[in-house]
C-alpha cells in the first residue's frame, strides 16, 4: 500500500498525454549525438562525483553535457522515480537501482545544497541507465551462461538513448517502448502481477505412497483439496472430506491442463510435484522467464515461428495474428536443443541422414560393435576419407570417427521425409520422423537436439507457398520416388527457438516443467 501511495504521489504530477508517435528501440547510432537541450538552471557537477561510479558510459554522458545537471524537471525526475519504483513488475528489483535513496534526495530537492544536487543528478542518471540496459538485455549475459544458446545482445546506446528520453515531451511512452513488447512477455507481467494477489501458503510437501484414484478415501487428499482450492481450481467448501470425489476428479483435471501434465484422473507422482511448488518458487520461476523475455529479440520478423521448448509447441505467427500450430519433440536433457533466431532457407525432400559426431559416438559405434547387422537393418552406408564405401565386415573400430556415416532416404530414415533447414552453428533443423507415435507422448523431449515436427507436410506446404508446384498432391509424388530434392524457401520466415516455462491466459496461471533444470539456478545468479 506503501509502494502504491508514492506511485500515485509521483504520477500525479506527470501530464498523462500521449502523443502518437512510431514504436521503436532507439539504436545505436554512429555518430551518437548524447546532448541533452540546455536549461540555463543547469549547476556544475565536479568530475570526481562522476569518476567515482568508474562507469565509462556515463562519464561520456557527462562529457558530452559540459559536467551540467540534466534533472531541473521535477516532472521528469517524478516519472523516472516512479518507474524504478515499480521496476518489481517486470521482474526486476528496484533496490539495483538505490530507489531508497533516490527517494530521500527528492523529498529534499529544495533544499539541497549545489553539491546534493548534483550527487543527485548523477545518481539517477545511473540508475535510469542501469534500468535501461536490465530492460533491454537482461540482468545477466545467456552468452556467458550457456554454450547452446546463440542471441545477439539487443544493443542500444544508453546515452542516446538517456538524451532522446530527457528531450522527449512524452516521457512515460517512451520509457514503455523500451521495454519487450511480445506478447508472451505481457502474459509473464500478467502471472506476476496474478500471483501476488495469492495469499501467504504454509503448505507442507505432499507424500503418497502408490497413487490416489477417484472414488479413493486416502488421508492425503483433504491436503489436495487445499493446494487445488489455494490455486482455485477447486471451489472452497466449508468442510472437507477425504475423499476422492466427483468436483475433485475436475479439478485435479484443470490442475494438470495448467501445467502440461498427462491427463490422468488417477493422481500419480507428476501431479503432486506440481502441486508441491510454493507460491514463492512460481514467483521465482515466472521472473526467471521475464528475464529471459529481455535476452530475446525485440523484433521477431512480420512472419516468424516460434517454438517453446518446454512446451514442445510450435506455433506460426503472421502480423500477429496465430496461423498453426504443431507438436514437436525436441532434445533431451543430456542433448539439449539449442536457444538460438535464424531464418528458414530451404526444404528437403527424402533427406539423407549424416550422423552427427554425438550419436555416432554414443549410440552407432555402440550398436555396430554389438552387431555388424546393424547398418544394414538401418540403412546406413559407412564411406572412408576417399568416398568409398565400407563393408559393414571391413569396418574398423580404430577407423570409426574418420568414417562417414549416411542414412539413405526412405521410410525408415530418422528425419522421416522432409526436413527444413536455418542456418545455425549447431546443426539442428526441424524435421519429419519415423516415429510418428511419439507425438501423442507428455514428456517429448526425447529427440537428441533437433526438432521433430508432427504433420511436417502441412508445415512445409505452407512454407513453400506454391500451390500450382508445392501442393500436398505434388510433394507426395516427390517423396514416393525417394529421390532427395532441395527446394528454396522464397518466403521470408524468421525462426525462434526459445525457453519459457511459465506465462497467464484468461487470469489463468500456466506452468511448464522446466526440463532443462534452469530455472533455480538462474534465478540465484539473479540474486547473488
């Protein structure tokens, strides 16, 4: 409530008009023009307050503006103040940017001395750029976190930046344009905002033995009945029984949806390690992903595909507006899919299969060593450094990694019949399987880093978008001769694959396992 009264204290000075104006991040420039108009209230700031942050950056802000103050507007000042205030909603924390004393200096802007003042100054212009950066790139650098995951740093010239916000009569909106503007990232700000209004829990861990199915008196359930009432999926009663009933079995049904789990009225271990997350690990878990939403690109292209790893759901997205969506599989954890944003180049027809370093080494080589039988029954036809084939009884474990290893199209190839290729230093595309039935499973992530994809044929008609030449009817023509064909994609696709376990819709909470184990070790560092 506290919080709530110096918000509105600061904003009711703020003139609330909104001029029109184009929504962009404000890029680096070549020749940065970090200038802010003069006001002849300015004071001068001694270089030692501004050397003393040791921060390049905004020592060049200072440069640039003479050492001169740049707040004299309370108006402005009030609107920075209020911002960094309410940093907590996009998942930040406002204490990273001294709002406490922040605060204490304009409660007596009046009556600081030009020293004050300028302390003042400098303070806020550090926190404003420090808050700027955390909004457009994040707290902590995925590059220097993970090996797989492949993003280009969001960059933008803070001081510019800083300037075109001092200059600008429309302060408050230009400040929101900085901020990710995906709609997934509105949904996190949304389950942030949504769990607060839980109450405190106190809940202690669920235990069954075995598994609870309806109609089932069991002592653990009334502790069921609770968590599903506390995340209102079930409806308060005045008393309740331990027993496994009719408005329980729904709920328990709502409780799964929510959270990807198999729809299984027989409560099973899954469930309860769901039900067994507190409040305050949800909140961590939904401010880790509001922190990955600031690594990710701002711009995902007119007409992109996104795919949610967690999820194992990839979806096609043009102007906004969702297209399709598919099934996929993706890596498992010991071979995880890479995060990375590219564009779709071309599709394959009947692929050919070079097996990659990873599976040779841990599944090929074991297999061929068990039985020579093996590349025959999987179509596999080993070459040597000078393209000759190698008699599977003529193959050499000394020799193995100097092979090469090919797959050749058909039904039994484990890219199925099509594959779509971006380009990527992973070597991960999408692609069809031989394992179609593994779609209808929960838990997907099975494959070893690549992404399968569940009526891949519609996809790439799509894709194609040339229904004289690259009908449904005419790609079946192609696959049934086997022959490998490489065809262009002329439509410009951008490509996502991402990371989130955790977004709302419709005042719903949602949840997904994270499957990388990710989530708690990012949200320490975030801490630490």
């Amino acid at each position: 409530m506290k919080k709530l009264f110096l918000i509105l204290a600061l904003y009711s000075v703020i003139n609330c008009k909104k001029e029109e104006l184009k929504s962009e991040v404000i890029l680096k420039k070549e020749t940065p023009n970090s200038h802010v108009r003069s006001n002849e209230k300015s004071i001068r700031i001694d270089t030692t307050l501004v050397t003393y942050f040791n921060n390049k950056i905004l020592s060049d802000f200072y440069k640039s503006n003479n050492y001169k103050t740049v707040w004299q507007s309370d108006k402005n000042r009030k609107i920075i103040l209020a911002e960094l205030l309410k940093s907590d909603e996009e998942g930040l924390n406002p204490e990273d940017y001294k709002i406490k004393k922040l605060l204490d200096f304009e409660k007596k802007s009046a009556t600081l001395d030009t020293i004050d003042l300028a302390k003042y100054d400098v303070l806020l212009t550090s926190s404003l750029e420090k808050y700027i950066s955390h909004l457009t790139n994040g707290i902590l650098n995925p590059r220097k976190l993970y090996k797989n995951w492949e993003l280009k740093e969001n960059y933008i010239n803070l001081n510019e930046t800083v300037t075109q916000l001092l200059n600008s009569d429309s302060l408050p909106y230009k400040i929101d344009q900085l901020k990710p503007n995906h709609i997934v990232y509105k949904r996190l700000k949304k389950a942030l905002a949504l769990i607060k209004t839980f109450s405190t829990d106190n809940f202690k861990n669920l235990k069954i033995t075995g598994s609870i199915s309806p109609n089932d008196t069991n002592p653990s359930i009334i502790d069921i009945k609770k968590r599903l009432i506390y995340w209102k999926d079930l409806q308060p009663k005045d008393s309740l029984t331990p027993i496994y009933d009719k408005e329980m079995a729904i709920a328990v049904k709502k409780f799964q949806v929510l959270h990807g789990l198999a729809l299984d009225p027989i409560i099973r271990e899954a469930t309860i390690a769901s039900l067994n997350f507190s409040k305050e690990q949800r909140i961590h878990q939904i401010i880790v992903n509001l922190e990955r939403w600031k690594w990710y690109p701002k711009e995902m292209g007119k007409e992109y595909i996104i795919i949610n790893i967690p999820d194992y759901k990839l979806t096609l997205v043009k102007d906004n507006d969702t297209l399709r969506t598919h099934r996929v599989i993706v890596g498992r954890a010991k071979r995880k899919t890479p995060i990375l944003s590219s564009k779709l180049t071309q599709v394959v027809f009947n692929p050919t299969w070079t097996i990659p370093p990873t599976i040779l080494r841990e599944d090929v080589i074991p297999a061929i060593l068990k039985s020579r039988n093996y590349l025959a029954k999987s179509n596999i036809k080993v070459y040597d450094s000078n393209g000759r084939i190698v008699n599977p009884y003529e193959w050499q474990l000394a020799q193995a990694k100097n092979y090469r290893y090919v797959q050749n199209p058909g039904t039994f190839n484990s890219l199925g019949m099509v594959k779509i290729i971006f380009p990527n230093r992973f070597s991960v595309y999408l692609h069809d399987t031989n394992h179609r039935d593994y779609f209808d499973k929960i838990d997907r992530s099975l494959s070893s880093g690549c992404v399968r994809v569940d009526n891949p044929l519609e996809l790439t008609e799509y894709l194609l978008n040339d229904p004289m030449n690259w009908n449904i009817e005419k790609i079946t023509t192609i696959l049934q001769n086997e022959k490998t064909k490489f065809i262009k994609i002329k439509k410009d696709v951008s490509f996502h694959l991402l990371y989130w376990t955790a977004w709302s819709e419709n005042n719903k909470l949602i949840f997904r396992d994270d499957i990388y184990n990710l989530d708690t070790d990012l949200y320490k560092k975030l801490r630490n």
